[in-house]
C-alpha cells in the first residue's frame, strides 16, 4: 500500500539560533533537530538565510529518505501556523 505522509520543515527562533526542525503538520510534539544557524548570520545576510533555508531542505529530504525510505513528492512553503509564532 502506498500511504501519504506529511511532514515539514519548521524554523524557530530560539535564542540566538534558527533551528530547522523535521515535524509533523499541526505539532511540534516529536519534531528533531535537522540544523541551526546563528541569527545574526542571517538577519544581516539574506543570501545566507536562502542558502540555509536550502540546506535545510535538502537536509530535511535526506532525513525522511532514510527514516521512511520514501522520496519527498513535495515541498510547500507556508508561514507558520499561528500558535506556533514568536511575538514581533
């Protein structure tokens, strides 16, 4: 049977780092570390932040090729859902 799952990449501000998480749609809950990256590097480098928002992609399909052994079919950029967004 060929089952669906989703997942995705959520970046968070925690401290002085951006962490890329690999987690589930509506839940942090189990969600894992796939990268970090300081904030100054990328609040004063747009070119650095896609770069590592392209890492970070690419990192993230590595990891569900080896936990699920399925392909990402594909990759949907959204903002975060509300509850998990940081107070501006």
């Amino acid at each position: 049977m060929n089952q669906k799952m989703k997942l995705r990449i959520a970046f968070r501000e925690e401290g002085t780092m951006w962490n890329a998480y690999c987690a589930q749609p509506d839940t942090m809950k189990g969600a894992f570390l796939i990268g970090s990256i300081g904030m100054g590097v990328v609040r004063s480098n747009p070119e650095i932040k896609e770069a590592f928002m392209a890492l970070m992609n690419a990192a993230f399909q590595t990891a569900v090729l080896q936990m699920t052994g399925a392909t990402v079919e594909r990759v949907d950029v959204q903002p975060a859902p509300a509850h998990e967004r940081g107070k501006a």
